[in-house]
C-alpha cells in the first residue's frame, strides 16, 4: 500500500472515531456528513482513486453519467415466477422459479423422453433437479444476473432474496425484537425458500460470499436434506470462518482500530436511518470508488455492470448493514463442510477478492479434497459479475456432473463484463 494510501487509512480510522463520537453527542448533522467515511472506513485503499477522480471529472458529470448507465444498463431485468416463502419469525422471503421450457427439454431428447412415456401411462415424471441461488450481503437476486440468463431453460432454478434485501420483507426478529441477523437464521430461511418453492426432488446449492455461508448453515442445522435431496454445491466467494481475521487490503493497525469502531458506529447510525441516507448519497462519488475497488479486480469491467453492482449494494438500507454485522465475526461452520464430502463440489473464489480471501476458498477445497478448486486470477469479490463465462461454464460443468443437466446441454455464453464489449 502507497504511502498516500497508508495516510488515508489513519483518515479513515480518525473518521469512523469521530463519526462515534458525534453520535453520542447527538450532532447528527455533521455525524451525516461523514458517514460516508465512517460506513465504509475500508474506503481507506479507494481514497487516492477517488481523489484523482475528483480533481479531473467533475460531479456533474460523474451524476450524469450514473444516470445514464441507469437507464441503458441491461443488468438484473430477467425475471421469472415469483413466490413468497415465511421464515420462523414471519418475514416474507420473496423468491422466482425459472422452470424448464422446451428449449431445455429440446437439450438433450434422449434424456427427457422418457419422463413424458412415463407421463403416458399414468406415472408421474421425477422431479426434475432444482439449483437454488443464495446471494451475498449487501446484493441480491440479481447478483446471478448473467449465469440465470445462461441457464434460463437449460435447468430448473430458485433465485431469492435473503430478509431486508432486494423484495424480501425486512426481518421481523430484527424490527421487532431489535436482534442482529444470524448465519444460523439464514440457514433456516433459506429451508423455507426450499419448502416453498422446491419441496420435493434433487437439488444443487449454489451460494455466493453470505450465500455461501448460508449454504454451509443449511448444512449445520438440516443434514437430513442433505444427504437425501442434495447433489451438488458450489461455494463461491465465500469463507466458512475466521472472518475477524481478515484485513480488507489495509495495514493491520488500521484494520484493528476499524473493528473497534465500526460496530457501535454501525449501530447509532443505523438508529437514525433516515438522516445517515441522506448523508451517504451526498457521497456517493466515495462509494462508488469504494464499491469498485472492493468488488472487482480487473481494469477494464464494463461501467454499466460496476454501477450495476453499485446500486444493489447502495439499495441495502444502513440499518440492515448494521443488523447483519456482527454475524460474520461469529460465523463458524467449518464441521458442516463435511456435510458435503461425498458431494460433486465447485469451490471457487477470485485471486485478489479483498472481502473473503482466496485463501479461505483454499481452507475449504483443503476439507472437500474432492472439491473442484477454481481460483480465478484477474477477479475480485463479485466474481461472478468480473467474469460471468468462466463461473458459468464451472457451474454447467457442476451441473453436469451432478446430473442436474445432459452432458450434451448447451448453455449458452451470455455478455462480458470487459470495458470494450455490449451487454450480451
């Protein structure tokens, strides 16, 4: 890290401490102005970026510019039957089904004719395998925006959002009771997405960062569905522990000092919402800077799919970035994995991904030695955005081996994330 850098980072700190304190003290007028800093004291690495970016484009322009990739970005329209699942504590979790069309069927005749005889003489064709999506924190559905639009037709699947994101309800243990969220809690939710929308059949689980740690959930809590439903599980971006240990690209002292402020400031602020909103989208050049260097990697990602990305992140309320906190400090599921161990498993997780280390992907692949190890070189946390046609093609791979495709199926390519292509 440059020096420059290294000095941002103390800014950072020094931000978050006095976002704190001026919480306390009630001045929420300037508590807004630099909650910006104080929510994303990570910025620290994106600073220098932001600076220059400042001193040669102007605001006006940079809105302009959103506004416009707004309206002509392409990402997060497909959509498919919706549905609403009910957690323990009531919350609504809102999920869609891509069913099989004849396009799918047509993949592989020989595999799907049989079913339809079966059909005709009075017999009930089997379940057809199911992939269930799990999106990470701060995202949602739509995050799986390009390997849905591959798989559309080619194999059954459940896109949903986890409480409080995307067109979920917000968690009624959270408004009610004033609890955090727990990993535990979203295991059990995402049991009854799979009730409500896939209650019988094969099922191949696919889960992204918090996605993934939702995964490994299910796994602690209902091995009974594993062992007799599921055939498959791709971990991707994700850790199964030791998360406190993580230090974001930032100087250890930094990061140290982060986490001793950054809790408390996420609970004020998250007390007072409102007020925290409109100070964030007064920086919104910051995080966009910040959302990028913690999301992607590569120099050249197509602006519409980074402002893409940025909207699902700036879409998730404060209050709900500060009720999932503390989960991941506590998130522990490292004997589940063995859950998965007679399993087709895909592990895979980007090089430089800043959020939950390549290293953690390596942890897990070293307890599944049967897992298939992806690491992608040029990619960060929202890998499956940076390069949509590798994590695709590892998923059809998956999916074939898991028996939830034909091997002949052809899922198509769909888009590049480069700077110097369309939208697919």
């Amino acid at each position: 890290m440059s020096e420059s850098n290294g000095e941002a980072v103390a800014a950072a700190v020094a931000s978050a401490t006095e976002a704190a304190g001026e919480v306390a003290a009630g001045g929420w007028r300037r508590a807004t102005g630099i909650a910006g800093v104080a929510i994303g004291v990570v910025a620290a690495g994106a600073a220098a970026g932001v600076a220059i970016e400042r001193l040669t484009v102007g605001r006006g322009m940079r809105q302009k510019a959103r506004l416009a990739l707004d309206s002509a970005g392409p990402y997060g329209g497909v959509r498919g039957t919706p549905g609403t699942a009910y957690a323990e504590d009531g919350t609504e979790l809102y999920y869609e089904v891509d069913d099989l069309d004849d396009r799918g069927l047509e993949a592989d005749a020989e595999v799907y004719r049989a079913p339809r005889r079966r059909r005709l003489f009075g017999r009930r064709a089997p379940a057809p395998v199911t992939v269930v999506f799990s999106h990470g924190y701060c995202l949602n559905q739509d995050s799986w925006h390009f390997q849905r639009a591959a798989l559309r037709g080619v194999v059954r699947t459940v896109h949903w959002d986890q409480r409080s994101h995307g067109r979920s309800g917000r968690g009624v243990a959270q408004t009610r009771d004033g609890r955090p969220v727990s990993i535990e809690e979203l295991g059990r939710d995402l049991k009854a997405v799979i009730d409500a929308a896939a209650p019988e059949g094969p099922i191949v689980l696919v889960g992204h960062s918090m996605g993934g740690m939702t995964v490994m959930a299910l796994a602690d809590a209902f091995p009974d569905l594993i062992s007799e439903r599921v055939v498959g599980v791709a971990l991707v971006g994700t850790s199964s522990g030791r998360l406190g240990e993580v230090n974001f690209g930032l100087p250890v002292a930094g990061v140290n000092a982060v986490r001793r402020v950054l809790p408390g400031v996420l609970k004020a602020l998250g007390q007072r919402a409102e007020l925290v909103e409109r100070g964030r989208r007064s920086t919104a050049d910051l995080f966009a800077g910040i959302i990028k260097r913690y999301s992607f990697a590569s120099r050249d990602v197509d602006p519409a799919v980074a402002r893409f990305a940025e909207r699902m992140i700036e879409s998730t309320p404060i209050d709900v970035v500060a009720e999932y906190y503390p989960a991941f400090n506590d998130h522990d599921k490292t004997e589940a994995l063995a859950r998965f161990a007679d399993l087709p498993v895909l592990v895979l997780a980007g090089v430089r991904d800043l959020v939950t280390p390549s290293e953690h992907s390596e942890a897990i692949a070293g307890l599944l030695p049967d897992a298939e190890l992806v690491l992608v070189p040029d990619a960060g946390h929202l890998v499956m955005l940076e390069h949509p046609e590798l994590v695709t093609d590892r998923l059809a791979d998956l999916l074939a081996r898991a028996g939830a495709v034909p091997a002949a199926a052809t899922v198509d390519g769909y888009g590049s994330t480069s700077s110097s292509a369309g939208p697919g």
